[in-house]
C-alpha cells in the first residue's frame, strides 16, 4: 500500500458546483496533515493545514477521519481560479506527498 | 521577499556531467527538505536535515545524489554521472520544527539532461 494515496483525477466540475477530494495514509502514526495547491509549472503552495477537528478556510472545509486513515477537502462554489491540482501531504517525521488530483472548473 | 530561494531556476546538461543546486531556506526554519517531482506526479521525497544533521534519505535515492547542509542554513544537492531519468523539476522546502508546521517551497530547479 502506498505511503498516501489520492485519486488521480482529473475532475471536470461546472462553476459553482462543489467537489470533494478524499486521500488515504498507511502510516497510523502520522501526526500532521495539509493541503496543497499546484499550478501548472509552478511549486505547490499551502492551502491549509487539516486540524482533527475540521476546519474551514472560507469556500473550502478541511476534515480528518483518523479511524478511516484519509484526509478530505470540500470546495464549494467552485470558482474557474480552483482548475490545479490539489495535493494532500502527511507528515509522521519526513512528509510525504500524495501524486495530487486534478481539477478542472469548467464554465 | 524571505521566501525559500533556489537556484538555478533551470539547468541543461549532458548526460555524465555532475551538478549542484542551491536552497536557501526561511532564515528561521531549521528544517530543510528536497524532493523531485516530474509530470502528473507529486513531490517525491529526497531527503531532509534538520540544522546540519541529515535525518533522512530515501531509500530510492541513488549513491549518484548527495546533499548537505554545512552550517544549517542553505542546502546543496549534487547530482553525479547525470542520467536521462534525472530530469525532473528539484523542489527545496523548509519548515520550522514546531509540531504541525507545514512546508514552504522554493520556486524549483528544472533539471534537463539531454
């Protein structure tokens, strides 16, 4: 089983829809969760940490299922400025990155 | 701009040459980390140090690749008899020890090796 695991996409969703991305970890140890936002050609940049509990960053609701061993992120109102791909990481010492779901926002 | 800084931002060379690039960190991370990404793939783990002690080295990682971290600030990583396969973008990214801190990552190097 890979280390972390994220469906591959991509995701073709209408403007204004909401899409959620599901990832799995192996490693029931791990301590820290995130995700991140990736640009064509550029480096990933952090969209928000995920904190046991939930979080929510405006449009977008982080959620952590530690029993489960997967991470979530919701997007509502999708906005065309969402198209990227969204990469969950996970940390025990060294973190480690999922290959990332693409998302296209189509209008 | 104190951001992570790596250079250079993009590097061609001949199959067999070695190379080194450079990554400065947020001045007050004491974590560094490198990782290679190519298309359609996350950021594949490296290696990482904390201050100037290397902790960990992917086991994937081949004798060819070294990095260091000499006085705990900037990083290098060298790349010896360059392969074809090691084309792939170099991502620095630093951290701060604290529990729950995240990554920040340089702009990348582009490594092509014709």
């Amino acid at each position: 089983r890979k280390e972390v695991e994220q469906d591959p996409g991509p995701f073709n969703v209408p403007e204004g829809a909401t899409v959620a991305f599901n990832c799995t970890y192996s490693n029931s140890a791990s301590q820290s969760f995130f995700w991140y936002r990736q640009d064509c050609r550029k480096e990933p940049k952090l969209l928000m940490s995920v904190y046991s509990s939930g979080n929510e960053d405006g449009r977008f609701t982080a959620q952590l299922n530690r029993a489960s061993q997967y991470i979530s992120l919701l997007i509502r109102d999708s906005k065309l400025s969402d198209s990227a791909t969204y990469l969950c990481a996970v940390r025990d010492d060294k973190i480690i990155f999922g290959k990332g779901t693409r998302l296209h926002i189509l209008p | 701009d104190t951001g992570v800084s790596q250079n250079p931002r993009h590097k061609i060379t001949k199959r067999g040459q070695n190379v080194t690039f450079r990554c400065d960190p947020i001045s007050e991370h004491n974590r560094l980390y490198w990782y290679r990404q190519t298309l359609g793939q996350g950021p594949e783990f490296l290696t990482y140090f904390q201050n100037e002690a290397q902790l960990e080295k992917s086991r994937l990682l081949s004798d060819r690749f070294s990095a260091e971290r000499p006085k705990g600030s900037f990083s290098t990583l060298e790349i010896q008899r360059t392969e074809q396969g090691d084309s792939a973008m170099y991502l620095c990214a630093s951290s701060s020890g604290v529990h729950n801190s995240p990554l920040h990552f340089g702009n990348g190097t582009r490594l092509t090796v014709t």
